[in-house]
C-alpha cells in the first residue's frame, strides 16, 4: 500500500481525537469495524494492515485515557519549588514557567515591580511562596477556555508569586546556554533602539518569540487581515533561518554530513532561544526528518513526515490536539501540500515563468485556507476579507524581514561599531515598511462557530471535488473548483440561527442578549466592576460565537460601571456595529449622559424610552415597564429602567422580567401600579442584593425560574442569603453566573429550556 505509515498515524490521532472529544468506546470500535472493511473493499491492502490501523487507533485512545488527572488538583501548600523552563514578559507582568519537584508544570505570575527587576534564566532552581490557583474553563460562549489551552501547553495551576529566592543556578547545561538567552535579550534592546514601538514589536514577536512589545491593538490589526502566524515564531522562520543556512553550507565546500550537523545545532539553539512552541517543533520534526533523509540519500514523503511528527507530539502530550495553536500549524502545512495537489490537477496552461508561479502561488493559498478555514471559525467564528490577497506579498514580505532583522541585529549588536550605524538604517528600512503595511486597511466577515454536522458537509463536498477529479468525471475540471467555493460559501455564511435569551457571566455586572432566529441581536446592559475589557474579552466574544454582526438595539438601565463598561468600551472601538442605543428617560445621570453624547459622535440613534413603549425583534417584544420621568439624582438603582420581555410560543407566551438594579422602593412602586405580570423567568433584580426582591414583590410575579448576575466571592456577597430565602419559599429555582457560568434559555415552538453553559 502507498504511504502505510501515514495512514497508522492518521489512525492514531483519530484515536486521540476520539478520546478527548468524549466518544465512547463503543462508537470507536463501530467505526472502526466500518472503516476497515471499506478499506479492504475499495484498496488493495491486507487484513494485517487493517488490523494494524486498529491498533494504531486504539493506542491514540488509550493514551489520552492514561493521563494523570493529579494536575488538575491545586496544592494546598503556599510555597513550591521548581526549575525554570521558559519565560515571558508581558505588558504588566512577568510570567515564568517552572516544573517543580512533583513534576508539576506551574505557571508563576510576578506583578509586583521589584521582582520584575530581577534577572531570571531558564535552568535557575526558584522557591516561590504565594498562592495557588486553578485555571478555569470558559464561563460564556466564545470566551477563552483557559484550562484547555494551559492543559495542551502542559501546564496544572497558576501561581501568584509574592517571594522569590533563587535557590540554584541550575545545572551546567543551562548555565552554558544562557549565551542564547542573553543574544535574545541584547537583540530586543537593539530593535526597540533602532525601531518605533509597533515596528520593534513585531520584529520581536516574529524573530525572537518576544510579544511584551506586541500590543493588544497592534495584534487585533494583525488578526483581523489573517497575519497573527506570520508574526509569531514559528516553523515558517525556522526553515527561513535554518534550511538558509544549511544551503549556504551546501553551496560552500562542506559535505552534506556537517552541513546537516551545522544546521541541526542552530535549529536547536533557535528553538530554545524562542521557547520551543508547539509550532516550533512541528517544524523542527519536519526538518529534522527532512535533513537525515537527505544525509541517508533517502526520499522524504512530505505527508507521511507530517502525520509523524503529530503522532510524536501527540503521544507526548495529547491534549495538544485541541489547541488552536496546534491546529492550525499543522493546517498549514497539509494545506501547501493540499495547494500543491490542486494546482497539479486544476491547474490552467499559462506558459512558463512569473505567470505559471503566480498560479501555483494562488493554489497554494487556497489550499492553506480551505484546510485552516474550519480550524479559524471553530476558534475564531471570523475570517479576514483582505487577507488571502495580503499574503500574495506578505508571507514573501515576511520571508525576507525575519532573516534580515535577526541577521541585521546580530551585526547590529557586535564588538564592530562601525556595523551600528548601517544595522540601524537598515532597522528604519524595515520599520518603515512595517509602517505602511500598518495603513492597509482590515476588514474581517463575522460567521459563528460552525456546528459539526457543517463541517463534516463541507469535508464530504471537498472530498467529492477530489473524488470526482480522480474518476476522471467529464466536468471535473472546471466542477471541482466550483464545489470547493460552494463548500466554503456554506460554511461560512450559512448558520443555524434559534430563538435565545442569555446572561452573560460578566462577573460582577449585568448583561442579557436576545438572540432571534431570524438573525435580530439585543444587549441589555453590559458591564463589570470586577472584569477588565469586559466587552472585548466576554461580550464581544460571545456575540461573534453566533454570528452577530450588528447590534440592532442596546438597552441600558441606569449608569453605573458594572452596566455600563462594556457599552464604553464597544463604543470606542468594537468590531460589531451598534444601530440604537435606547435609555431611560431619567435625569441627573451623568454616565448616560455621557454615553449618549459618545454614540450621537458615533453616528448611532439614540433613544429615550418611557413606560408603555414597545420594542419588536422576531418572536420577541420588549415591553418598558418603569420608570417614569424623574429624577435619579437620590438613587440610581431605583430609577433602573425594568423591562418585560414576551416570546410568543404555540400554546401561551413566555414572559422573563429584566429588573435592572430595582430595589424594593422601585418594586413597591410597580406593585401599586399593577403592571407586573406573572413571569416564567426572573432576571433578579441589584445582582440578588436582600434590599430587592421582596416577598410581596415574588408573591406578584411567581417566577419558575430565576437568574442573578453576579461575580464570584464578590466583595457585596452577592446573592445574599436572605434573597435565596424569599426564593426557595416560593418554591422559585435559581441559577448564578458566578456558580453556572452564562444562564441561557432555548425556545421551540412550544416550550422553553434552561441551560448552564458550566454544567
């Protein structure tokens, strides 16, 4: 059979993947059984090759079964001890990586200013005393999962770090290679000399791994035009570095034995200067692989060494497989060798030269974004409009910066000071360059997570593209091209839009979104007192996971921080436009006043609402229950604007009351009017505070369910007891933000269901 090793490893990381997905064992082998007799059906390989992949696929699962689940258990103890292994400096803090003597990996964060002063090197014995703390999964839709992405770097807890002693220099080993870690400190000193801030940061986050300079706009800008991997160390710079070098030899007069040795030790010294990331040692594999193919004068098969050194990976730490970081290296690999098949079967006669590489060119690119485009919106739920075209030039571009910059601060930085003044002009050459790619404009085109059963439909139409090339299918040629765009036109534009209430876990804050299926987005309120950039990190996040591309209307209930930060935030610069900012018809409120002024600049519509106005979106409405005219000046929690929000259903409507920060003067007030209705679900009004939600006020209303937004061990102590108490009485189940993470409500045509997303 051709290429046998790379179907084991294929079946090996489907193993993996399996067993981290939660498959049972049942399903494996029942796919298994399946697989393997169309296997000896449609090829010619034999039932001990059949029986081999099944074993191949059930050490992958039992691999992942075998790992130890005592990392996932925070040490009581203040004080650990371990080694140094990697370092970061970041905008405010400096984080430094140590395996400690149970072989734990622990992440060691040091804010305080001092301690940042200090000189740290990989290998160096620290005793840290502080206070462990674990990571936690995602509490919204799209936000972050922290202990996913510290699980596949192989980390177990955080450390906060308040002393620092260094025991030991640490072995002779790191001491001797301290000479790397020193270049690469003196190399970032030089190109923030020689360069502006966001020049120096992106030479120093391609070429040294470093993103201390590498700030969050400057990386959004990056991420929105599809560059963020082009700027991040990784294999692309390896073999621009390494394999450069290697030729280099090859063409001088040394032998292929110590041209390979040569160019394998600065591999290895590049890596380790730059951290050893999970795209790092894909590359280092592949080029490793490659080079002692050539030294045994053997032919390298470039997918077959690709699925090897994901296995190799793999087997050491599996749960690499689910990080985007991981994904999307290897993604990009198989798509050039995807481009590569495809311009060989699609491609169209131009003659030979600058045309013919342009097309092979385009074939490669599109290969690179077929195979990365479901691995993009999984993670990301967004794919960059300009962004194919850009890298025509910039992967070229960036070809030459990184093995110039790192070229050019190596003289830059030596004992010859007459090498300075020419590095540094060639330093402003780049910078400048950087400069006006920094002016092309970005654009991005919001599309959702997309659900599995879409991305095994748009595996299946690619598939039939190849399948029907190679059966030779009259129309093939020109067919085959137009069922890739069509399944890539699926994927991204087509989603599965329902009927959906959520409060979003913003900590100690409010936020609701009301999410229609025929595609109508509704905030009310967004804001933390506890959550920095709440509306870039948990809002925003949670909006571009189910396609939101515009807010059709942002409701807010009064002004303070912990309802309003976001809408501050997304106003200054959010990706996803804002078409009405609505608010109560209050007065004295500086903060609204404020926020209307910013919209109105903004070009947004803003309105005032007042008791009895009516809001429609879809199935729902919006109705404005209080408060009327008045001054807030007294108190602004009773002068929060309550709404009730209906969905019509087959058989009734379900009604949810949004009550804002209302406490009981407020509430007493709707009671005397006799405007509440009966509610299925109760956002609970002022975070669960005992002053709101009264007896008589739940006595009104008799909700089923009820929901509090609140962060957790909140300085207010939030929900109090005394609320929980009114609200077991009336036999009213509740839900926290802080215990459940986001609370959401999923509607059919006849009923509603209550769901966690922290089960």
């Amino acid at each position: 059979m051709k290429r046998p090793l790379m179907g084991a490893g294929i079946a090996l990381v489907a193993g993996t993947a399996a067993a981290l997905s939660g498959i049972s064992c049942v399903w494996i082998a029942v796919t298994a059984v399946v697989c393997g007799v169309c296997v000896l059906k449609w090829t010619e390989s034999s039932l001990t090759y059949v029986l081999g992949l099944s074993v191949f696929l059930i050490v992958g699962f039992c691999r992942v079964l075998s790992i130890d689940d005592a990392g996932e258990i925070v040490p009581a103890k203040q004080e650990i001890r371990g080694e140094i292994y990697k370092i970061q400096e970041k905008e405010n803090s400096r984080w430094i990586y140590l395996r400690t003597e149970d072989n734990f990996r622990v992440l060691v964060l040091i804010t305080d200013s001092a301690e940042r002063e200090k000189s740290y090197y990989k290998g160096q014995i620290l005793k840290v005393s502080g206070e462990a703390e674990a990571f936690r999964h995602s509490a919204n839709p799209g936000q972050f999962d922290e202990k996913n992405y510290y699980a596949s770097q192989g980390v177990s807890y955080r450390f906060w770090a308040k002393e620092i002693y260094c025991v030991s220099e640490g072995r002779w080993f790191y001491r001797k290679l301290r000479i790397l870690e020193k270049l690469r400190q003196r190399l970032a000193l030089f190109y923030r000399g020689t360069m502006s801030e966001s020049g120096a940061g992106v030479v120093m986050a391609a070429v040294l791994g470093d993103r201390s300079g590498f700030q969050a706009d400057l990386r959004r800008y990056y991420q929105e035009n599809g560059w963020i991997h082009l700027v991040t160390t990784s294999g692309l710079h390896l073999s621009f570095i390494a394999m450069g070098f290697y030729r280099r030899l090859r063409k001088s007069t040394f032998s292929i034995l110590p041209s390979t040795a040569a160019a394998l030790i600065v591999m290895a010294a590049y890596g380790y200067m730059t951290d050893f990331g999970d795209s790092m040692l894909r590359a280092m594999g592949m080029m490793m692989l490659l080079l002692i193919g050539r030294l045994l004068g053997r032919k390298t098969d470039a997918p077959t060494v690709i699925v090897l050194v994901a296995d190799i990976l793999l087997m050491l730490r599996p749960e690499r497989l689910m990080s985007a970081g991981f994904q999307l290296s290897f993604g990009a690999v198989i798509g050039v060798e995807t481009g590569k098949s495809m311009y060989r079967r699609w491609k169209i006669p131009m003659g030979k030269g600058f045309r013919e590489k342009l097309q092979e060119t385009f074939w490669i690119q599109t290969g690179i974004f077929i195979v990365t485009l479901p691995v993009i919106l999984w993670h990301m739920y967004e794919v960059s409009v300009f962004g194919f075209f850009y890298n025509f030039f910039m992967i070229p571009l960036i070809s030459l910066i990184v093995p110039a910059a790192f070229i050019t601060g190596l003289l830059g930085i030596s004992p010859l000071g007459l090498l300075t003044g020419p590095a540094s002009k060639v330093m402003w050459g780049i910078d400048m360059l950087l400069t006006w790619v920094h002016k092309l404009p970005s654009k991005t085109f919001i599309c959702g997570r997309p659900q599995w059963r879409q991305i095994c439909f748009f595996l299946l139409i690619c598939g039939l593209a190849v399948l029907l090339e190679r059966l030779h299918f009259a129309f093939s040629r020109s067919f085959g091209p137009v069922l890739i765009v069509l399944a890539c036109f699926l994927l991204m534009a087509v989603r599965v839009r329902e009927d959906r209430i959520l409060c979003v876990d913003v900590g100690q804050g409010d936020s609701i979104c009301i999410l229609s299926k025929d595609g109508h987005a509704i905030l009310v309120d967004g804001g933390s007192s506890d959550v920095k950039k709440v509306y870039s990190y948990r809002i925003e996040p949670m909006l571009k996971y189910y396609g939101v591309r515009k807010i059709d209307a942002w409701f807010l209930t009064h002004g303070d921080s912990d309802h309003v930060s976001g809408i501050e935030e997304a106003l200054g610069g959010g990706s996803i436009s804002i078409k009405q900012v609505i608010l109560p018809d209050i007065s004295g409120d500086e903060t609204l006043e404020e926020i209307r002024t910013l919209a109105e600049e903004r070009k947004i519509t803003v309105q005032k609402i007042h008791p009895g106005d009516r809001l429609t979106a879809g199935n729902f409405r919006l109705d404005c229950l209080y408060p009327e005219n008045g001054n807030c000046a007294g108190n602004k929690n009773n002068a929060s604007l309550v709404l009730s929000l209906t969905r019509r259903m087959k058989i009734g409507n379900f009604v949810m009351l949004l009550m804002g920060d209302l406490e009981k003067e407020g509430e007493d007030v709707l009671l005397r009017e006799g405007t509440l209705p009966d509610c299925d679900v109760l956002k609970v009004g002022h975070h669960g505070s005992s002053g709101a939600t009264s007896d008589a006020f739940l006595a009104a209303v008799l909700p089923e369910w009820a929901f509090i937004s609140c962060g957790e061990d909140n300085r207010y102590g939030h929900p109090h007891d005394e609320t929980l108490e009114r609200l077991n009485s009336i036999g009213c189940r509740y839900l926290t933000t802080a215990g459940q993470g986001a609370l959401g409500i999923i509607f059919s045509s006849e009923i509603y269901q209550v769901y966690a997303w922290q089960k």
